[in-house]
C-alpha cells in the first residue's frame, strides 16, 4: 500500500488559539445581546480593570461588586470584553498572527498561564500609571502584546516562523536565543523601536484605532510585551526538554529530540 503524501492543514490554528477567539466571541455577543444597559454596567465592573477600585480616596462610599476576589480575577477577566465589533476582530487578527506560534509551542496550559500573565502584569502597568482612574480597560491587547513579545525570542531563528528557511513541521519548535542574544539581533529591534515608538505615538497623540472609541491604554501593552520579552523562558518547553543525542552512525553529528 502506497503511503499517502503528507498535506498541510489549511487552517494551521492550534486548537487554543480557536478556543479563546471563540470565547471571545461569545463574550462580546452575550454583553451586546442579551444584556441591557444596566446590567452591562453591572457586568463592567465585576470584570473590566478599572484603577479606581485600589484607590479608597475614590468614591469611597462605593462597595465594588465582587470584593477583594474582584480586585483579584479584574487583572485577567478584562481582556476577554471588547467595547464593539471592530475592537475585537483588530484583536482576533493579532491574536492569530502571534498567539499561534507562541501556543504550538507551548501546549495548551503553558500559553493560557503565559497569556494571563501578561495580561496581569498589564493591568499592573496600567494600575501605577493610571492610579484611581475611574475609567475601565477591556480588551485584550496587553496579553497579545504579551504573545508578540515572546514571538521575538525564536522568531527570527534559523528554520523558525521568520527565518530565511523554515521547517514547516518544526519552525515553532526552534531552540530559543537568550534575552542578551536577542536583543543583540537587528531585525528584533528594528521591531522593538517600530513598536515601541508606535505605541508612544498612541499615548501622546490619541491615535485613533479601528473600533476603540476611548483612551488606549497603550501602558498595559508596552507591561504584556516587556513580560512576554523578559518572561518568555519561565514557559519554554524547548530549551529545557530538548536532548542532544549522538547519531551512531556518525558521532558527529547530533539530532534534537523534542
């Protein structure tokens, strides 16, 4: 029996990435739909991040839905509510671009722990510099800034995702460089000042966005990527699982079990 030729996927999304995109969905449909106003209100501040709830000064009076375990589940919750339409297909599309090789690599548990931890650590960003801000962060963006952060730590590598040759089976799995190396290779960063500098004119010019109809909250992305560039080995699997193992045909010559 003659073995079938290997085809690729025509849609090469890890199953995680489609999960939360369609939670995402799902969310955003659920507070346009079927709630009112009121309880959308409601629902903002039982999820969304807003600076205002660690500040006592501010409405002191208020009791915030949700108490000290709000204060607690708002650094993650907030980037699963997006304010329309736009707003969450401008995320969708980076989520794809950069969650999908960050979680082929990572499995399934490693990318939804990295990617709540970077958006924690946005929110964090957020908290210092927007300290008893009454106005609430939704969206999704510190912890996809997160993804694309940890992207430029094997990007770039040969055989990797934007190498000048890839392996389409192994391209997510290349070996990692460190942060020094990193930060020593040209191409990361031309991104990182195309980034950086973007995000700054963001803040200080109120560049407007497709479907963000507020403030951005340009701070709580420049925290999730800092935090997927810095943290990016506290997750990887490659480097601290890979073995080099001797051909025996060949001592010479090594191979990477994964």
């Amino acid at each position: 029996m003659l073995d079938q030729p290997h085809r690729e996927r025509a849609l090469n999304v890890p199953a995680v990435v489609l999960g939360l995109l369609a939670v995402l969905a799902l969310v955003h449909a659920f507070m346009t739909l079927a709630l009112t106003s009121e309880q959308t209100t409601q629902a903002l501040l039982l999820f969304a991040f807003i600076p205002a709830r660690f500040d006592p000064d501010v409405l002191p009076d208020i009791e915030w839905p949700g108490g000290w375990a709000a204060d607690a589940w708002t650094f993650v919750t907030y980037a699963f509510i997006h304010s329309n339409v736009s707003h969450l297909v401008f995320n969708a599309v980076w989520l794809l671009v950069f969650g999908t090789p960050v979680a082929r690599r990572f499995g399934v548990m490693r990318f939804l722990i990295f990617m709540a931890a970077t958006a924690a650590v946005g929110a964090a960003v957020h908290l210092v510099t927007h300290f008893g801000e009454l106005l609430p962060m939704i969206g999704a963006s510190a912890a996809i800034s997160g993804a694309m952060g940890g992207t430029m730590r094997f990007a770039f590598q040969p055989g990797g995702p934007l190498g000048f040759w890839r392996d389409g089976n192994r391209a997510d799995r290349v070996p990692a460089v460190s942060l020094a190396a990193c930060l020593r290779d040209p191409r990361v960063l031309a991104f990182l000042v195309i980034w950086f500098v973007s995000n700054l004119l963001i803040g200080l010019f109120a560049v407007d966005l497709p479907g963000v109809q507020q403030a951005v909250a340009w701070q709580a992305h420049v925290g999730g990527f800092v935090a997927g560039l810095l943290g990016f080995s506290l997750f990887d699997p490659v480097g601290s699982t890979a073995i080099a193992v001797r051909s025996e045909k060949n001592p010479a010559e090594t191979e990477t079990l994964q």
